[in-house]
C-alpha cells in the first residue's frame, strides 16, 4: 500500500482556497525578494523576523518591540518603514541579535492566508535555503502545499520555477497528483541551468521591475542556490530558525 | 512607436478578474473536450452550439428549440441529457443542420465568466481548429486574452499547452509581458513533439481521468491539430462558424 505524503503547488494566492492545507506543511514561495530575505536576515543571525500584513501594523509594532520596520509595496521600500525588502540591507553586522518586522506586497500576504486557513505547519522556501527546504519536507513526511507568492495574485515566473526545484529534488517521496505541479517542474526543467538568464529571456515580469530599479544584484542573489541555508519555521507569530 | 496589441493568459477561472478583458478578444480553451467537440459539431455542419452554464437550462432550452441537449459532469454524460461531451458522437451525419445545447464542467463556466466580464469577442480554440484560431488572432489586430478552463479551477497540462501552441504561432504580433503567457510556451515547447505522450508522462490529472472511462480515442483526437478548422464565434447567446 501507497503511503506517501502528497504534494500540491498553488501558483497563486488566488488558488490556494481550493486546496485543504489542514494537514499539511504549507512552504511560502517569495523568490523577488522577500522569502529570500527573510532566510538571509535568519542565516545572519537575526532572532526573529515577524511577518505583518499591513504598513500601518509594521510600524506598531516596531516601536513597541524596539524592532527593526522593513518592506516594500511595489518593489520599494514603504513609506513610513526604515528598511527594504533586499537580503544585502541585512548584513550579520546590522541583523545580528534583532528582530525584523517586515510587511511585503505578496509573501506576507500569503503566510496570513495559509494561517487563516489553518494550515497545520508554514515554513520558508526560497533558492537561498532549497536543501534545507527539501530535507525538511522529506524528513516530515507529511503532505505539502508549495505555496506561491506570485505578483498581486498574478503567476509569476521565479516562483514557479522554486517550486519545479523542490518538486525535482524530492518527487520520489510523494505522490503528485497535480497539473500545477508538473508544469512547474517542465519550467524548472528548461531554466535550470540558468536560472537568471531564463527570467532575462523571457522578460520575467517582476524582473524587469526590479532591473529598472537597478536591482540585478538582488536578483542574482535570490537565485542562487544554498547561500543562507537554515529552514525559518513559523511559530507564535514569529519566523525563527528550526 | 510600437502599436501592437496586447496577449495575457489565464491559467484558471480563478485568475479571470485580475484582467480587464472589455477591449480584448477572449479565446475559451477546454481541451478535454468541450471546446474540442464545439468545434468538431461546427465543422460536421451544425447550425450553431448554445453553451448554458447549468444542466436544467440545458434541458429546460432543448425542448423549446428542438435541439440536442448534451453535456458532461465530472467528465461523464450529465443525467438527464441526451448526448455527451465527446466529438466522436458528433460526426456529420448526425449533427448537420442541428442546434447542440451544450452545458460542461468548466468550458462553458468560463464562457459564461467571459460575458459577464463584458468581453469584447468570444472565440473558441483547441487544437482542432489551431490555426483558425491563430490567423483570426492575427488578422484581428486585438488585444487577447486566452482563456484557459482548467478543471474546477485547478490549472490543467492541456489547456496550458494549447495557449503555449498559440503563442509560439503568433508571438511576434503581440506584446506580451505576462509570466503565464511564458510559463504556458515554455510548457509547450517541451511537450510539441509528443503531446499524448507528454500528458502519459506528467499523469495530467485530466488525462488520468478520461482514461479512467476509456477514452484514449477522444484524448488524442483532442490532441490532433487542425482536424476541424473552423472558427466558432459567439453572438446573439449562440456559437456559430465565423
């Protein structure tokens, strides 16, 4: 008899309500940029990163936990917020022993849905941690819902590709019985040896926004595998190191 | 200055809203099979197709017309209808002259999204009339929107592959800046060689499905480009040939 665990990927926030997560790890895919900063702050030293929907909450909470305020809506650091949403503003020198509350235009967003959708576990996904990523959810062995950010609900290409990643790496330890998933594996399949001159190819979306900001540094980054690896796992309200 | 128009995908129902879609011609893709069997009954010489959204309808509107009432949930005839979702049972000798009455599980959902979303145009595509399809885009010189059906929402193998087919033929007279639009011919130019085969492979959900009923026939007749090339075109709450 088949026991495995399954594996479903959501492209986007706007799908995942057709999938029951309440048994299953649910990995938060923000590729550009904020699930990869998120593990880099960690990797770095940071105590805890606190993931909040709103500016106005971001703030809030700063003051009262004398924490460090970062975000971005529309690939900008957000008005009223000290910080931006690039792993490089979080050095160990800077991050070393603080907290950072940070508010993102989708990936944020995403973790509060899988939370009121009771998913039973939520971790971190991005290419700066993919092993650590992958020999977690072999070790679970539990069911999975590769989650992704996408650009205001819309698919996006990056990560897509980082769920094709996962899936290619563990697939032997599920059973996927989704179309979502395959085709992000085709993806991964085409861009995986290299993945930045894939996005600039096909003139990924997000991109080409964070190139017109002079961003291609960021994205570079982001898109290299295991250079921050530590597995950031939700628990009361704050991402820490597992 | 460059003056082409616009081509977005949909990956689902679920993503229609994120586009306005009032100066664009909708093409409404449902691979296995609806739109595969309007196109057949139109190309065998049916009058016209009448898509309705709900079983009762479709009885409720046969009797009135004297039409044939045919339609499928869950990839089976619908109780109460007479005829089925397979362009098999559509040949002409049966359907020259007729009026089908047409309700599906996602195909004619989707068409009835397209309306209600003030859709400029609402075409038909699958591989059975591809190149209709893409020469109407062409000469057309309009925004598009293709608009994949899935399957109760989830994203579909075929339904991507058929808006990535379109997209290598007409690329070059659109501006596309959309990752869905790229996720879909990145798929299709893994799978062009061997679409059956590509969907066996990745166990597309659908597949499984209809192979689960015997239906290996209808699957690859689906996959069968240009086999019934006419362009059905919606106006006045009735498909017909353009």
């Amino acid at each position: 008899m088949d026991k495995k665990p399954v594996l479903f990927t959501s492209l986007s926030p706007a799908l995942l309500h057709l999938y029951d997560i309440s048994n299953s790890i649910v990995v938060i895919i923000d590729i550009l940029r904020a699930t990869s900063t998120i593990t880099t702050a960690l990797y770095n030293g940071a105590k805890s990163v606190i993931p909040v929907d709103s500016v106005s909450r971001c703030i809030e909470l700063g003051k009262q936990i004398d924490g460090i305020t970062a975000g971005e809506r529309d690939g900008q650091i957000a008005e009223g917020l000290s910080y931006g949403n690039s792993p490089f503003e979080y050095p160990e020198s800077f991050i070393k022993g603080k907290t950072l509350v940070l508010t993102t235009t989708n990936g944020t967003k995403l973790l509060h849905m899988a939370l009121e959708k009771g998913a039973n576990e939520i971790i971190i996904g991005a290419f700066t941690n993919l092993s650590f990523v992958c020999d977690y959810l072999i070790r679970s062995n539990k069911n999975v819902m590769l989650g992704c950010a996408a650009w205001k609900d819309r698919v996006n290409l990056e990560d897509t590709l980082f769920a094709g990643a996962v899936i290619t790496r563990i697939k032997e330890h599920f059973n996927i019985s989704c179309d979502s998933s395959h085709l992000a594996e085709s993806l991964y399949r085409e861009a995986a040896g290299d993945l930045f001159g894939f996005l600039k190819k096909n003139d990924a979306s997000h991109y080409h926004r964070l190139m017109n900001f002079n961003l291609e540094k960021d994205i570079r980054y982001c898109l290299t595998i295991d250079n921050a690896n530590v597995l950031p796992v939700y628990r009361n309200g704050r991402l820490v190191k597992e």
